[in-house]
C-alpha cells in the first residue's frame, strides 16, 4: 500500500537533483519513478508491475528525447556580454601602436584598450577578433 508513496519520493527525489545538476537525464527517470508510482497505486497486489513501468517509461523517455536534449545543451545559446564584441567594428579613439602597446577603441558606446599587429591611426576602422581580458585584439578594416 505504501509503495506509490516509495515511487513518487523517488521520483520527487531524482527531480530534485536533475534541477540541480542540469543534465536533462534524470528528468525522464523521475518521470519513469512517478508513472511507476501511478501503477502501484493502480495495481498494489502485483509488486513487479511499478518496475516494468519505471523500466520501459525510463528507457523510452530517454530513447526519444536524448538527441533532442543534447542538440538543446550542444546549440549553445546566445552570445552574451564580451563574446558579443567579437566580429563587430570599432572606431580608433587613441591611436594604436604595438611598439608601445597603446590603443584605445569604441565599439558602439564602450571604449576599450585595444591592440593589433600593425599601427592604427586615430579615426581607422577596425575588427575585433577576440576579448583577453580588458583588451580587444583588432585587425585593421581594408578600404
């Protein structure tokens, strides 16, 4: 008779540590756990029923929605904060000089210190190609 109960804790339980963990696996354990829970309370007599339910319902909650799952968490999402920076153009405020490593940029409404490879005078265009720190690394823009 208690046996749902035994389910539906171990269902909340494996939830529990899914929202923590983020692995978009045990979700569908938990899930197998409360429908499992759903068949001891339908079927109480038969104690194997509630564990070929938890079985089958894991094992195919986890086949059909696996790669949908690592497709969500491989997209990766949007770029956010400095890693948006990357590819846009800059404007040189202070000219860039690599000898005496000085340069400063403004990309959008942000100014940031800037290096390249070659001199940059005040006024040029340029590209951000990565973030280090503080710094953007730019390349000039041709034309």
């Amino acid at each position: 008779m208690l046996a749902w109960w035994v389910w539906m804790a171990i269902g909340l339980v494996l939830l529990i540590v899914e929202l923590t963990s983020g692995t978009m696996f045990l979700m569908w354990l938990a899930c197998g756990a409360f429908l499992a829970g759903g068949a001891a309370l339908v079927m109480p007599a038969v104690w194997w029923v509630p564990w070929v339910v938890f079985s089958a319902a894991s094992v195919l909650l986890i086949a059909a929605t696996r790669p949908w799952a690592r497709s969500m968490q491989a997209a990766g999402g949007q770029r956010s904060n400095v890693d948006d920076l990357i590819d846009r153009e800059a404007i040189v405020l202070v000219s860039i000089d690599p000898a005496n490593n000085t340069g400063r940029v403004r990309v959008g409404s942000d100014e940031w210190r800037a290096r390249c490879d070659q001199p940059v005078e005040e006024g040029g265009r340029v590209v951000v190609n990565a973030v280090q720190g503080t710094t953007l690394v730019v390349t000039p823009l041709e034309g």
